[in-house]
C-alpha cells in the first residue's frame, strides 16, 4: 500500500511539473494581488497527523515566456542553474504562519471547469545548520504547492517542503520528485481577508 501511494504522489507530482511547464497555462498582466490561508496536514511518515496553519500571496502570475526560459535552462544547464535563477524571482511569497517562508519564484493558475489550480514553486530557504551538515535533503532545493480552488476561492491540495525538479532528456519530460515520504495535504484553503 505505501509504495502505491509514492507511485501516485510521484505521478500527481510529474502532472504538476507539466501544469508549470505548460506555456498554453498562465495568463500575464496586471492583477489584484491574491492570499490565501489554509492548513498543512502529514497524512504519512514522520509529518502524519501533524498540522500547521500556512498561507500565500501571490502578487503576479509568471508569464509563459518566464516558464520557457526556465524550461530551456532545466533542460540545458540542470537543477542548480535554476534554482540560482529561481532565487532572483519574486512574485509572492508562501510561509508558515507567524514564520517569514519563502519568496515564491513561480506562480502559475489555469482553469478546470468551474476549478482553479494554483501551482507555487519556490527555491526553498535552507538554514545554515542543513547547508553545514550537507545532508541529503540539500538535494531537494525546490518547494512546490498545488491547490484545486472552487468558484468561492476554497478547496484543497498537496505541498511539497523538499523537492526535487529535472528533466528527463530519456523520455523528454520534466519530473518533480519528493523528499522521502511527504504526504502533506493542503486543506480548508480559503481566501484571506
């Protein structure tokens, strides 16, 4: 049962990779900006049963030809050459609450129906301590966050804190992996007023 749901987790994931890298997703211009609130529960391994309130604003969407240039330096120049670009973006910003968290590097919505899915992507910050013991988790430099909003701006989705992002130059698509069994779900997203 718990290797199914990594297998799921791993393809939600390559899906939400697909949603960022899509050009035909985001529409650009000049908007109001947008927060949100809402709950991060561990439905597994060492996060299960946890909770924590989190929110995000997202100041502007990230332009098709923004996602393009990160594509093309993924696929060319490997993870670390974006997250080094990915550090210089800023269109929002995603933390825990009463915490600082991260600037969000891109920001992509589309719509499904009557749904909006709202997908983050983040160059997460490491803290000293992490960086000085060069762990694994150094490996997975990315955060990602994918909500499905209904009309009335509420719903749900799924967070990533360490992530993974490569492209696969064998099957020629991009992939998000998580670090070890993060299964932490996203619930009761609403906006914030």
């Amino acid at each position: 049962m718990k290797g199914g749901l990594q297998v799921k987790s791993t393809a939600m994931l390559i899906l939400g990779v697909a949603i960022i890298i899509s050009p035909l997703l985001c529409q650009e211009g000049k908007m109001k900006q947008e927060a949100h609130t809402g709950t991060a529960i561990g439905t597994g391994g060492a996060a299960s049963a946890k909770s924590i309130g989190f929110d995000f604003r997202i100041d502007r969407y990230t332009s098709d030809e923004d996602v393009d240039q990160l594509a093309t330096l993924l696929k060319e120049k490997g993870p670390d050459a974006l997250r080094a670009a990915m550090e210089k973006l800023d269109v929002g910003r995603i933390n825990p609450t009463g915490s600082v968290g991260n600037t969000i590097a891109v920001a992509r919505k589309r719509q499904d129906g009557s749904d909006t899915i709202i997908t983050i992507v983040t160059a997460r910050v490491m803290p000293f301590i992490e960086l000085y013991r060069g762990g694994r988790t150094t490996d997975y430099p990315f955060g990602f966050l994918q909500v499905t909003l209904n009309a009335k701006g509420q719903g749900s989705g799924q967070i990533m804190v360490a992530a993974k992002i490569r492209f696969d130059k064998k099957n020629g698509h991009f992939e998000i992996e998580s670090y070890g069994n993060q299964y932490i779900k996203a619930v009761n997203v609403r906006p914030r007023s």
